[in-house]
C-alpha cells in the first residue's frame, strides 16, 4: 500500500473550502434566481465545485436581471 500523497491533496482541499466559502458568502449577500437561497446553499456543499459553478453561472442575479 503506497503512502497518501498528502502534498497533493491538501490545496485541493484547502482551494475547494475556500470555493464553497466564497459561494455561501456570495449566496448570504445577494439575490437569487431559480431556486430559494437554502437550495442553493445544498447544491453548493453537496456537489463542490460543480454546485458553485452552477450557481455562480445560473443561480446569482445580476444587475442586468433586475
């Protein structure tokens, strides 16, 4: 059994907290569209990055949708 590659693994993870962090907090303090703030905040933590992703790109109102 080979070792964890540890130094690998750890500014993926570290880059993947910082990522949801920016989308919850970005979530906390703007309107959204599509779905309530609480479903976007689920997409987020359950499917890291694709759901940021997806809300950053769908799921955040803009100035121009206002």
């Amino acid at each position: 059994m080979e070792a964890i590659p540890w130094a690998a693994i750890v500014p993926l993870l570290v880059l993947a907290v910082g990522f949801v962090g920016y989308c919850l907090f970005d979530l906390s303090r703007s309107e959204v569209r599509h779905l309530p703030k609480w479903a976007w905040a689920l997409v987020c933590l359950l499917s890291i990055p694709v759901g940021g992703i997806v809300y950053l790109l769908v799921g955040r109102e803009t100035s121009a949708d206002r």
